[in-house]
C-alpha cells in the first residue's frame, strides 16, 4: 500500500513540476533572445515582447522553483531505502544542481527583476542569461541523476550500496547527453509554442498597429524556432531509441506492446482492442520499428517475452514487464503530439513566407491548441521514460518496490492527498495568471537610463 | 566505511555552514513575513516589506536545497533516515515554502483586496510555520531523538514535545527579531521606527526563550559525550551562551538605533546557534537521546553514514571551486540593492495604494 501511494506522489509530484520546467526554460531563452534583439537592434518591438513574455516566465517559474523545492526532498521522504542504495552517486548530481544551477538562476532572476533600473543595459542583459542558463544546467545535473537511473555507469556496488567509482562516466553518460539534448530543444519548443500562440493570437486581434506589427513579428519568429526546434527533438529522439534499443530492450518492446522478437519489426500508429497481442484494428508502419531501434530495414527488435525470460534467467524469477498500455499510449502521446508540432511549425513558416501568417483564422486556432502540444509531449515523455524503466528504480540494480520508506500509507496518503489540492489549486492560479498576463497590454518603453541616473530608491516590484 | 574520516567530518562542518547560512539569509525572509503584518499599516507597507527581500529571497532559500542535497550525495544514510523519519514536519516545512514562495509573484497580480489579503496570509503562514518547524527540528537534534532499529519512529508529535516546542519559538522570535532589524535597516520613515519597535520586543522575547532552550537541552544531557571524536560539552555551551548574549547585545544596539551593528549581531548569533547545536551533534548525523540503530552505539554516526571517500573528494573539488563564485555574486546582489526602500512619493502615508502589475 505505501508503495502504491509512494509511487502515486512521486509521479503526481514530478509531472506536475514538469508541466513548468521546460515551460521555464524554454520561455528563458526566448525572453534572453528577444532582450538580446532589442539590444543589438536598438529595437523597441523586442524590448516590449520581452517584458511582455517577462512577466508569462515569471509565473512559471514561480510555480516551477516551489514544486521543485518538494523534489529534492522526495527520495528521502518517500524512497529512503533508494537513497542509501544510491546516494554515493545519484546525490552528487542533485548537490551540484543545486550549487551551479539553483544559485545562478535564483541569483540572477532576483537581478533581473529588481535591477531593470538598477543596471546597465547590457548587464541586465547578462542577468537573463545567466538565469537561462542555471535552469538549463539545472536540465543537466538532474538528467545525469536520471541517466544513472536508466543506465548505471562508473560504479560498483559494495556492502549493499552502488558506490561511485568514476564521475567522469556518470557525467559522460551517453543516455545523458541523448536525453539532455532531447528535453533542452522540447523545452524551447515548449516556451517557442507559448510565444507563437499567444503572438498570433495577439496579433490578429489586434486593434492597432503597432501591437500587430510587435506581435505579428514575434510570430514569425516563433515558428522558425518551433520548426527547428521540434525537428531536433525528434533527432534527438531517434538517437535516444536506439540506445534505448541497446540499454533498455524491454522499454523499446514495451513502448510497441511487441510480444515476440521479430526481424523488419512494423510500427503501430494506433491499436484498438487491448495490448494483449490480439487486436481488435490496428494501423501498421512496415519496417518502420526496426528503423528506429536499428536504423536497418530488417534490424532486429527483441520482444516483451523474449525479454521477460532473459531478465528472469539473469535477475531471478519474477514479473519484468512494464504496465504495457502506458508505455504504449504515453509513446504515442509523445510522438504524435511533436509531430502535430512540426505541421504546426512548417504549416507557420509557410504562411509567413507567403506574408499571410496573421491572416489566416485556421492558424490562430492551430497555434493556440498548439501550446498545449508540447505540454502533453513533455509529461507524456517523461512518463514513458519512466514507467518503461520499471519494475526497476535503477535498471538491473534496484526494483522499486525495494526502494521505498518504511513509512505509514497513512503518512504517504494523507500527504499526497495534500499535494493534489494545493497543486490543483496551483495549476489553477497558475492557469489564470498567464491567461490574464496574455491580455496585458504591450508595454510603452520606458527611457533607457544608466547606472548613473538610476533612482535614489529602488522601484517596487512586487 | 564506518569511521570517520577527516573527509567526512569536513563534510559534516560544510553542512552545518550551509543550514547556518540559510538560517542567516532565509531567516530574515521568514522574519519579514512574521513581522509584516505587525508594522504595516496600509497596502503600500506590505508591498514595501515584501520588497524588501524581493531580490533576494529566492537565492536565500537555494542554501535550503544545497544542504538537503550536500547531505544526500555525503551521507546518504542520514539524508534518509532523517526526512523518512520526520515525514509530517518535512512535508509541513515544503507546504509553508510553497505556499510563502508563491505569494510574493501572486500577490502583486491582482488589485483585489481580499486577493492580497489571501497571499498576505499565505506569507505570513509559511514564514511562520517554517520557522517553528525548523526551530523545533533543530532543538530535536540537540536534545537527540528516541531510536529504534528502524530509525526514528516517533512520528510528527514525537517531535513535538515541550522542549522543542520552546525551541520553535526560540526559532520564531529569533528570526522575527532578525527580520525587523533588517527591515530596520532597508527601509525609511514611520515604517522603519515600527520595525524597530518590533524588533526590540522580538529581540528580548528571543533572548529568554533561547536561555530556556538553552538551558532545557543541557538538562537533558547528552547520552554520546562517550563516543570517541564528541566535543566537550563546553564548547557548544560556549556558543549557544554568545549567541544569547549578542542577541541581547542586539537589543541594546537596535534601541540606540545603531541598525547595522544590530543586524550583524543577529545573524552571528543565529550562525552561533547552529554551530553550537552542530558540535554538540558531533559526531552524530542523529543522535539519540534513546535507543540505537546500531546495537551500543547512541544514534547514527557520521562515519556510519558517509559516502565513500571518491564520491567525497569529487565533491569536494566542486565545492571548492563553485562556492567562491556563488559567494562572490550573492554577494554582489546585496550590494546593487544595498539602499533603502522609501515609499513612493505619489502615495501619502495610510491610504489605499497603488500599484503592483
């Protein structure tokens, strides 16, 4: 029972922090680049969008820095028998992520806020990036903690403890560098999907000119950056499969439902029926699994039992199998909604090279939907990922069932009870605060002023 | 991997430098938050209050997030045991952060006064109930905490018992006192004069209720004075009875409008506070004031609980090399916001305010 419960928090805590994560990021990047734009161009229509899509940043990651204070605490609340297996090498990530990346953003946001007035231009400048920059080195530190979970590298295990034998491979993981690419460009794709939304959004219903012209131009901007964006995730997405392929058969097999190791192996688009391997209709890519996990027409791609029985030869007797429909159908979520992404993106380019982007009313729908694209991709990719893993906490080396706290389900209960109240109070606030930021006027500049004629006292903010 | 290491033991110090920098930075946070509602008068106070620490509260509360996970990568047994074993408080201490941490960017977004009446609370709240928390855990440590093989066991009232409930509102007092001294110290006019008049009684409420923690944890005794590497009982006693002092010293100094020096003292009593219950802990990651995990030996050792000596040394050379920096540009933070807060010219003293975007 505690173990349900504790898996329940662990993933409601997660996801939700992960709804605004690659939000934040990605959001970071566009603001850093539009105040770069309107630095190096001399460009008001920049300097307005960035405090606009400012103040939408902002709230996400007001919502993200709380949720995330609850997860560096949630291994050893809830997985405290992970912990001591672990700790040698998973908390050293996690302690630098907090040493590098959550002190250079959490800094420099301060700075960045309070200090518009306070510094020159262009170090206000930096202090975005800077900002930028910690939440991405943030995506690093906690990925190499989660590779190590995926595929343990540079270690040994002693006295019933993983023990670190060397960083450099815990650092040079290539699940790392795979995943660490893949969630960087989603989240810019996320944050790039916001800003083409609600600039289209803008833009066409705008009621003067200057308005539609700074919004439009966000626009077109945006899906150039949605395109090539979305377009790297799915690179860096294939690459991920085929060391999936390689590290983790049984994810890649789970992410098909594919019961038996077949060469040429086809991919399924939808399934209905259940996952049992007898389906009541199916449509079928040929090939087009083996291209993936192998990137060879016939490439073979071993199957759910064919695994099952390989892990229960090696680890002893027991179930290796995910929960299969949601490694299925999260794997599609994922993968549909990032190609929903690049229509989106290139169905946008080709209007604005035709100069018809604010035109079309069917756009403005699509890229409104669209912000919700990437969101679904995000949780649902992180779910696979994670899901497919199980039963294992660390592949190969820990099941999660033997990682939990020995704590009460009434503990864990209760307190996830109170997780999903506040979150969906939060999620609310949240919700409305961007919505009523999105109508928030475009700000008129104000005059630059240096350092020097800064105001005696510092402006209110909050 | 059960001794203990020279590694280990400096570890166990850069934690407690860690809480202790927190409790210096975040405790004034947590004390603007209690003392808020006490020296405002109208909507422009609060906001002046909340913008106080606006720039800096979220790098503030990293220290927070550091420690937690400097102890998961040194001592995973410790980082465990402990926030397994104070689930309820821990999760009480992560709702009042919540709940405080998204005040300050909501509470601005609506003009509405029962809106910012809602957040004003939510600060207030978490400010408080962390810090009651933080201080009850700490004295907890102090006094050592019950074991059994499982750890601790004793669920959220076992730690809720008389002595350390004095101890959260030692925690309280102390951190409302430092944050109204520096309030104190940021802000100007009727709003300043208010904030120390808070701070004097804060500061003298601090001071009895610490002698009392004080004096409760010593009576207590300290069931691993025996095991090899524990300090001499003098030396934290020394610390706690400065920290005592300099928070007196601080009244004194805050009464004679000497705001500076008054902050100063504060804060090197609270680092004095968490040093004096860090080597009366020493050389225990938990101490127990009962029972033991290990048959023999009075609560979890650091030795015990460390990480092996590779994982320390790579951590090491981190830190060595990144804490500077991050010193050096927190630092600097408090220095491009160095001057005072003054209320804006075109809202009169209390009267409904303005702004806010």
């Amino acid at each position: 029972m505690t173990l349900d419960l504790a898996r329940w928090q662990f993933a409601i805590v997660t996801v939700f922090h992960f709804f605004f994560v690659p939000m934040t990021i990605g959001l970071g990047v566009m603001v850093a680049v539009m105040q770069t734009l309107a630095l190096v161009r001399k460009d008001e229509t920049w300097d307005r969008l960035s405090r606009f899509f400012g103040r939408i940043f902002l709230i996400s990651l007001a919502v993200g820095v709380v949720t995330g204070i609850v997860l560096e605490f949630q291994f050893g609340l809830n997985w405290s028998a992970y912990s001591v297996f672990v700790g040698n090498i998973f908390g050293a990530p996690l302690a630098i992520e907090g040493l590098l990346a959550f002190f250079l953003e959490s800094t420099f946001i301060g700075l960045w806020v309070f200090g518009r007035e306070r510094l020159s231009p262009r170090l206000h400048l930096a202090t975005i990036w800077m900002v930028s920059v910690g939440t991405i080195l943030s995506a690093l530190f906690i990925l190499a903690a989660n590779a190590w979970m995926q595929h343990p590298v540079g270690y040994t295990v002693e006295d019933g403890q993983a023990v670190l034998t060397d960083f450099g491979a815990v650092l040079g993981n290539s699940t790392l560098w795979a995943s660490f690419v893949h969630t960087v460009v989603a989240a810019i794709a996320t944050g790039g999907a916001l800003v083409l939304g609600i600039s289209i959004w803008r833009a066409h219903r705008a009621s003067d000119d200057v308005e539609r012209d700074a919004f439009r131009r966000g626009a077109a901007f945006t899906c150039g950056v949605v395109l090539v964006a979305v377009i790297l995730v799915a690179v860096s997405g294939d690459i991920q499969a085929r060391l999936m392929d390689v590290q983790q058969p049984m994810k890649m097999a789970a992410a098909e439902a594919l019961y038996n190791t077949q060469n040429g192996a086809s991919f399924s688009l939808l399934t209905i029926g259940n996952l049992s391997g007898q389906p009541v209709f199916q449509i079928r890519v040929p090939h087009l699994l083996s291209l993936i996990a192998d990137l060879s027409w016939n490439g073979q791609v071993l199957g759910i039992n064919q695994m099952q029985a390989a892990e229960s030869a090696r680890y002893g007797a027991g179930n290796y199998t995910p929960v299969l429909w949601l490694t299925y159908w999260s794997f599609r979520a994922m993968v549909g909604a990032g190609v929903l992404m690049i229509l989106l993106g290139a169905w946008g380019v080709w209007l604005g090279w035709r100069k018809r982007l604010v035109q079309s009313r069917w756009f403005v729908r699509a890229a409104l939907a669209g912000i919700a694209l990437p969101i679904i991709a995000n949780a649902s990719g992180w779910i696979f990922t994670e899901a497919g893993r199980q039963p294992w906490i660390v592949y190969g080396l820990m099941q999660t069932a033997k990682g939990v706290s020995t704590v009460s389900a009434a503990d864990v209960g209760g307190t996830t009870a109170a997780f999903v109240l506040v979150y969906s109070i939060l999620a609310v606030l949240a919700a409305v605060l961007v919505v009523r930021a999105a109508h928030h006027p475009l700000d008129r500049v104000d005059e630059p002023s240096g350092p020097g004629e800064a105001p005696a006292a510092p402006r209110l903010v909050y | 991997m059960a001794t203990l290491t020279g590694l280990s033991a400096l570890w166990f110090a850069l934690i407690g430098l860690l809480w202790a920098g927190y409790f210096f930075l975040e405790g004034f946070d947590f004390g603007v938050g209690m003392v808020s509602p006490l020296v405002s008068r109208d909507d422009t106070d609060r906001r002046l209050c909340m913008n106080a620490v606006g720039p800096v509260w979220d790098g503030n509360e990293v220290w927070l997030l550091v420690a937690g996970g400097a102890t998961f990568a040194a001592f995973p047994l410790w980082y465990a045991s402990l926030f397994s074993g104070a689930y309820l408080a821990l999760f009480l201490v992560l709702m009042a952060l919540i709940v405080r941490g998204v005040s300050f960017e909501f509470r601005g977004k609506f003009q509405d006064r029962r809106w910012r009446r809602v957040w004003d609370v939510a600060n207030f709240a978490g400010s408080l109930v962390a810090a009651l928390v933080w201080g009850v855990a700490f004295t907890n440590f102090a006094h050592g905490l019950p074991l059994s093989r499982a750890g601790y066991t004793g669920g959220l009232f076992g730690l809720l018992n008389p002595l350390a409930l004095v101890g959260g509102l030692a925690a309280v007092c102390i951190f409302a006192f430092h944050g109204s001294v520096f309030l104190a110290l940021k802000t100007s006019g009727e709003l300043r004069q208010r904030a120390r008049r808070t701070a004097r009684t804060a500061g003298l409420a601090a001071v009895v209720l610490l002698a009392a923690t004080l004096v409760g944890v010593a009576a207590g005794g300290r069931p691993w004075a025996g095991v090899s590497g524990a300090l001499p009982g003098v030396t934290p006693l020394l610390m706690a009875v400065v920290a005592a002092v300099l928070l007196a010293a601080a009244v004194l100094l805050i009464v004679r409008s000497r705001e500076g020096l008054a902050f100063v003292a504060t804060g090197a009593a609270i680092l004095l506070a968490v040093g004096a219950v860090w080597s009366l802990m020493y050389p225990m990651a938990i101490p127990a004031s009962s029972g033991a995990v290990v048959p023999g030996v009075p609560g979890i050792t650091i030795g015990l609980a460390a990480s092996h000596p590779y994982t320390l040394t790579v951590m090491t050379i981190v830190a060595g090399i990144f804490t500077p920096i991050v010193l050096l540009y927190q630092g600097w933070t408090y220095w491009v916001f160095r001057r005072r807060l003054v209320r804006p010219l075109d809202v009169p003293a209390p009267v409904q305010a303005t702004g806010g975007h």
